[in-house]
C-alpha cells in the first residue's frame, strides 16, 4: 500500500468510525506499536489502544458531529499531513467548532505508526469548509 492509499484508508476510517461514533473501526488504521499524541502538549501514548481510547473518550463527550477531512498531502517517505474541521454538539445541545491537522507517519503496511495532532476550537457552530472565503 502507498502512503497516500495508506493515508487515504485513514480519513475514511475517521469518516466513518467518527459518524458511527465506532473507536473499533478508528484504530484499526494504526499499528500495533505507533506513537499516538492527541494534542501538541499532552503525552505520547503507544499502541493501537491509544487511538482507541482517545476516540472513545471523544464520542463520550459529544451527541453528534459534522465533519470534513481535506485530501492528504503525502510525501514518498510516508509522512502525510490531514487538515480536517468539525462541528461537535455536546450532550447539553451546545457547538463547538473544531479546526486542525493530524500529522502522521504511515507504513509499508498502509498503518499509522506515528500520529500528532494540533487543533484549536471556537464556541459555537462556525461551518465545517476548511477554507471561508473573504464576502466583498
């Protein structure tokens, strides 16, 4: 598997455990021994059980999300960068819009072996189009 197919593989798993709010079908995407880091600040965790519990934790706090995930940008040494925005409603009914960018590492075997995160967030519902063209 390339890394762009592996990349690829990734942000669908993300699509769809994240729809289904399933954490099974999201780390099933990383291998067994990857580095795992959720945020620029927080510790590295290991293994594929990292991605699992980060995003069981994560569905636990929400009630829905709408999300959109850009097109991988890979290079041939398997680093690949992912810009994604979400819309996440809380348990209470209220919004947070989230903006970010998964960093990762794929191998030869399509696997995340390395994941690093950066996000920030803004209260309230602030659209999931990555990109907000300047209204003249």
């Amino acid at each position: 598997m390339t890394p762009l197919e592996g990349a690829r593989a990734w942000v669908d798993a993300w699509k769809d455990g994240w729809a289904r709010h399933d954490p099974e079908v999201i780390a099933a995407r990383y291998a067994p021994d990857c580095r795992f880091r959720s945020e620029p600040f927080r510790n590295v965790d290991h293994g594929r059980e990292a991605a699992h519990a980060y995003a069981t934790h994560s569905f636990e706090e929400e009630q829905s999300a709408r999300f959109f995930f850009g097109e991988p940008i890979v290079a041939p040494d398997g680093r690949a960068a992912v810009e994604y925005r979400a819309v996440i409603t809380a348990p209470d009914g209220s919004d947070t819009t989230i903006h970010g960018v998964s960093l990762l590492r794929i191998g030869p075997d399509g696997l995340v072996q390395e994941h690093r995160d950066t996000w920030t967030e803004l209260e309230g519902d602030h659209g999931i189009d990555l990109v907000k063209e300047d209204a003249r």
